[in-house]
C-alpha cells in the first residue's frame, strides 16, 4: 500500500469520484463532452494531485499539489451547481455532492496546514 492511499482524504476523494461518476451517466448524451466529462475530470484530479503530492519530496511541494487538489474541488462544486441549474443534477444529489465537498475541503485545508507547519510527514 502506497502512503497516500492511507490518507482518509484521499479515501473520501475516491468515494467523491465514484459519486460523481455515478450520478454524470444519468446527464443527457449531448453533455459527454461538456459537462459530464469536466465533473468526472475535476472529481478525478483531486484524488490524483493528493497521490501526485504524496510523492514529492517536500512538504512545501506536497502542499502546493494539496491547493490543485482544492481548486479542482472548488471546479466540481460549481460544475454541479450548473448542471443542477440546467435541470441535469437534482437538488438532493446537489445537495449531497456539496456536503462530501465541504468535508473534503475541510480535511485538505487541514492537511495542508499540517505540511507547512512540519518538517515531513
């Protein structure tokens, strides 16, 4: 087992990804390019830049993967809000998407903290 993939924010990430994976194939056909493909993307890239990081050698690089990680959660919350807007997501699953975000971000704003504030992990 690789560090990261003991990291419970990474965990939750993936639990994250398989949400939105699940919930994009219900979005009309003429969205696989457009919204479906950028929700998957963004949901993707933040479990990859929190493994990505992991595998840096510093905590100063670590981070800076960790604040991608956070700005592609940031991407997913509003691609969500736009296809909740477009009629393609409803407000439940909106509303559960956004909760999982929140503790994301929560547990990466923390983790990064954690780095800058020490030497290794």
């Amino acid at each position: 087992m690789f560090g990261f993939e003991r990291l419970e924010v990474w965990q939750k990430a993936i639990e994250l990804t398989d949400c939105v994976y699940s919930l994009t194939r219900t979005f009309p056909s003429d969205e696989r390019f457009g919204l479906t493909s950028q929700m998957r993307r963004s949901s993707v890239s933040i479990a990859s830049n929190i493994a990505e990081g992991s595998g840096r050698g510093s905590n100063p690089d670590f981070a800076r993967f960790i604040e991608i990680a956070y700005a592609s959660l940031m991407e997913l919350v509003t691609q969500a809000s736009i296809a909740n807007r477009q009629g393609f997501l409803s407000q439940p699953n909106l509303d559960e998407l956004h909760k999982r975000s929140e503790q994301i971000a929560r547990m990466l704003s923390g983790l990064r903290t954690s780095l800058l504030k020490s030497d290794r992990l």
